[in-house]
C-alpha cells in the first residue's frame, strides 16, 4: 500500500437525508480512504452502503435529491457541491447491473462514449479504447453488440468504459451479483490486476464476502444503520462476530472453524483458508467435531414428478432425460449461456423442445399451453422487473387470482396470507417502484405462489439479497419444499446449493453433465472447471487437515449449519 499521504477521499461529520425520508440514511459517517487503498464497503441490505457509495461518485445529492451534512472531499473537490459531471473525471462507478450501463451499439462505441462527449480527436480515441479494452481483456470483441456478450463480458466493457477517463477512484457496486461462480472469481482477480496495473483507489461494495475475500483488500469497513461500525484489516474483523451480528455471512470455512470449537484470532490470519494458520489442537479439532455426527443418507423412494425424456433444443442437438421427484429441492448449476433457463422455459412452455418429451406426473405437458401449464408449474425469473406488471404490490399479487375470476373476499385473504409468507405484508399497500431488488425478487415469488404451483422453478431466487434476506427467502422456500412443494432453482450461488438442494444437476453445453449430490459436485475439481462452478472453501479446508472424503466434512458442516440456523441463532 503506498504510504499514508494524504487522503483521496475524506468524510468528516458527514451525514446525507434523502429529501423523501424523514430521517437521515446517513449519520456522523468519519472516514479516510487513500491512494491506492482496496476497502471492501459491507453491509446488510438497507444498512446506507450504497447510499455512502453515491455520495462519492455524486448521485447523491445530484440524481436522488437530499440534505448533506459535514464535509466530503473526493480527490480534492467538495463533492456536494460539485456535479455528477465533475465527479465522473474523479470516480468511475461500475453499476450491479451492465444493462444498465450500456449506450453504445458495438463495445467499441460504448466504451469510447466518454471520450466522444469530450471532443477526443478520433485516432486519439482509438488509441485509448483500444488501451482500455485490452486492460480488462474485452479488445477481441470491440464489434459485437452489447447483447452478444455474457455477463462477464459486459461487466468488463463497463469497467473498460470508465476506465477511459483515467479516474482516481473506482467504485463497484455489487460487482458479483449477475455473475456465475467462476467469472465472479474471473471479476475480482480482473479489479486486482486493474488495480495494480494501474494504482487507482479501489471501493467494492457487496455482501458476498467470501468471493471478495478471493484476493487481497487492505480494510472491510462495515456499515449498518447509516453509520460505520468497524473500519478493520479483514484478519482482525472476522476474528470478531460482528459480521454475523450484522446480518453478513462470514466465509464458510471460518464458520466450520468456530462449530468446531476453535478460537478465532488475528493471528491465525483467517481471510484465506488457503493461509488459515491451524496448530495441531485446531487439526484435532476440526476431525473430531466431523467424527462426532455420522453422514446419513437421504432414504425413500418417492414418486416421480417431472419427467425429461431425450429432450432436444436449440443449437446443440444434446438430448437431456432427467426426472425430479415430487417434494425435492433441487438446484440447477453452470455458467451463463449452459442451457439451465432454456431447460425450465420448455418445461413451462414458453418454448418448444425440437423433440423429446416431457411428462407431469406421468401425464404429456407437450400437449398443454402455457396458460394451463402456470397452474401447477410456477415460473420465477431472474430478473423482477420483467414481470412485474402493475402498479400497486397487491394488485401485483391478486392479479393471476382476480383474472381467474375468484371472490374478492377470497382473493385479499389469499394474497395477504402469500404476502405474510414472503415478508412483504408491511408494504402490501406499497408502489412495486418504492421497492429495492430483493423486495421485487419477493413480489414475483409471491405472485407465483398465490397460485399454489405443485412445482416452482426460481431463476436466481436470492440474486442481489444480503445474507439476512436469502436466508428468509430460502427458510421460506424450504417451508415450502416441506410443505409438499416441490423446488427447482437455477442458481449461480454456490452456498445456495450446498445448504439447500441436496441434489445439483450440472448443466454445460446444453447437455446434463452431471447429477450428483450437491457436496461431491462442489468437490469435483474436473466437474468445477467444465461447469465454471467453484469449488467450496469447505472442501480446501478438509484437505488442508486432511480430512476424508471432502464431501463428507461439507454434508457435516451443512447439517451444523442448518441446526444452528433453524433454531434462530
């Protein structure tokens, strides 16, 4: 880290009220940040993280109107009183979503977009873009069109767009949350290698700690409630419990280290479990807490639900078989652009298989349109915002139930019971627009539910949810699973699949590559590399100590974990 001089971004006493709330978001936030510092900027949904990231980068007070407090220097403008326009040279910001970002029709256009706004002779243009591009390793695709790329692509065109006007500073904001697993790891080694390349100030905002956590930060700075509550080397705060007291998961093998009795320090520099230290009473530890509850397997046979047979589609021409038996759980896995949302539209209906077939319980779906299908099968997409098609949040949720002609009376107990169930009964009388993501995500699934689907497919069920919103929305579905509901989720987050869906099928290619226990999937490296999985840090910690099978140690974990949980720990 360079050495302190003086600092590139500064709040004193600084606190920001949006002009629609009636309190401040923000409160005596005190925080220095300087050259060339990487801080991870953490906290539960809500907590201010993103409210503190846009006063920096100048959408507060600029874009969303509100009262600043205090001082707030950003690479020596008074941010306040600057304008999005000034600030944009100082601070580059690389938003959640890439979708959102994009303006140009080729990557080339896009990323040169700043540089047409300010006059840039044209070969110097060229000359920068290029640069940019081949810094985050996107220059072989400057003609494609934005929609041709994945969304690891996209994000790199983002950051290459921002990178053009050499700013100071670069803020990610929630840069994981539409990745798959392995281009999220591919994202924070690309924000490590800009960094060095180029010594610019780096802010990551995300709850996802553990993929941060993938290289090196110099300082977590914890936020909740609008104010800062830890500002620490990530070795002294996860020797803490004031991430889990925050709502923010720790990363997995620091959880599997504390069930097993062993004292976290600083010492034992627990950011990486590739350079955990573990004396030889911490080995001892972890086997005898693994030995101490037997693996039991799942028994039973029960009746099959959805059946694929030598389903064919799309490009590939692989044909899929795979059944799902009725009240499982079951996760759906591998990159963006595998076949796992094509498979769940053929089995909905909203696309045509070339051949094969497709039965529920035992009957031929093919033969059903969509119509008649949505009333057993449910259909959650990724993202909210294209199903949403009203105004209100409880018009939103009554409307599949009204359009079927039920009794008003019928419908409000129906919808306000769904609306119970999926935490949203506080804001039935809500806009959807005054929603964040995670609440929208839950709109959508309460739509479905209302409908009492015998089967649910959730394209990404807790993408962008901190820890505290995923667990109620996966208790919630596991209620469900529980209740006789049967649960399919595609899903790039692989915490997700280990804790929850006992089985993954694996997806690469548009063919099924493999259907396995979610454990020995995850600790497959060949299977991880195909797939562009990545491999869980419960199964780097059992090798570390030597502990077999792997797959083993991550099915103990998962049953502690749950206990623990589900007694609201």
């Amino acid at each position: 880290m360079a050495e302190k001089k003086s600092p590139v971004i500064s709040f004193k006493d600084f606190s920001f009220q949006y002009r629609a709330q009636k309190k401040p978001t923000l409160t005596g936030i005190n925080l220095d940040i300087y050259p060339g510092e990487k801080v991870l900027i953490a906290g539960p949904s809500g907590s201010g993280k993103s409210t503190l990231a846009g006063c920096i980068n100048g959408l507060n007070p600029f874009s969303n109107p509100g009262e600043c407090k205090g001082t707030l220097t950003v690479d020596g403008v008074d941010a306040p009183h600057s304008s999005i326009f000034e600030l944009s040279a100082h601070v580059g910001t690389v938003l959640q979503d890439p979708d959102g970002q994009f303006i140009g029709l080729t990557v080339g256009e896009d990323i040169a977009f700043a540089l047409e706004n300010s006059c840039t002779p044209q070969d110097e243009m060229h000359a920068i873009t290029r640069h940019a591009a081949e810094l985050v390793g996107i220059e072989k695709h400057l003609d494609y069109a934005p929609h041709e790329l994945s969304g690891g692509q996209k994000q790199r065109v983002s950051l290459a767009g921002v990178m053009v006007d050499q700013v100071k500073i670069l803020l990610f904001d929630e840069p994981l949350a539409n990745l798959d697993p392995a281009a999220g790891k591919q994202a924070i080694e690309l924000i490590d290698e800009i960094q060095k390349k180029t010594d610019t100030t780096v802010l990551i905002i995300e709850h996802r700690l553990e993929d941060v956590l993938w290289r090196n930060v110099d300082r977590i700075i914890l936020v909740n409630e609008g104010t800062i509550l830890a500002d620490m080397t990530p070795d002294e705060l996860l020797s803490t419990s004031l991430l889990a007291d925050n709502g923010i998961r720790e990363p997995l093998y620091v959880t599997a280290m504390r069930y097993a009795g062993i004292d976290i320090t600083k010492e034992k520099r627990p950011a990486h479990v590739d350079s955990v230290v573990l004396n030889e009473g911490d080995r001892k530890r972890l086997q005898e807490w693994f030995e101490a509850q037997p693996f039991k397997e799942e028994a039973g046979e029960r009746e099959k639900l959805l059946e694929v047979k030598n389903l064919s589609f799309g490009y590939t021409k692989e044909h899929v078989s795979l059944s799902i038996d009725k009240g499982e759980m079951v996760s759906i896995v591998g990159r963006n652009g595998a076949g796992k949302s094509t498979f769940s539209k053929l089995v909905c209906g909203f696309e045509d298989p070339d051949s094969g077939e497709i039965l529920f319980h035992g009957k031929d779906l093919l033969k059903e349109n969509i119509r008649h299908r949505a009333k057993y099968i449910g259909y959650v997409m990724q993202n909210p915002n294209q199903m949403i098609s009203k105004t209100m949040i409880y018009e939103e949720v009554a409307l599949s139930l009204q359009k079927a002609g039920m009794p008003e009376e019928k419908v409000r107990q129906k919808v306000e019971d769904t609306l119970k169930i999926c935490g949203l009964y506080p804001f039935r009388n809500w806009p959807v627009s005054a929603l964040s993501f995670g609440q929208k995500k839950r709109v959508t699934i309460a739509s479905v539910l209302v409908q009492d689907p015998e089967l649910i497919i959730l394209d990404e069920p807790t993408a962008g949810q901190d820890f505290k919103h995923y667990t109620e929305i996966m208790e919630f579905l596991r209620k469900l699973n529980e209740r006789g509901v049967t649960v399919v989720m595609i899903t790039h987050d692989m915490h997700l699949m280990l804790e929850y869906t006992p089985r993954a099928l694996v997806f690469s290619d548009g063919q099924l590559i493999a259907d396995r226990r979610a454990s020995e999937v995850l600790c497959d490296p060949e299977l991880i590399e195909r797939a562009a999985l990545k491999e869980t840090s419960l199964f780097t910690l059992a090798n570390h100590c030597a502990i077999t099978p792997p797959e083993a140690f991550v099915e103990r974990f998962i049953g502690e974990d749950r206990e623990v949980r589900s007694h609201g720990c």
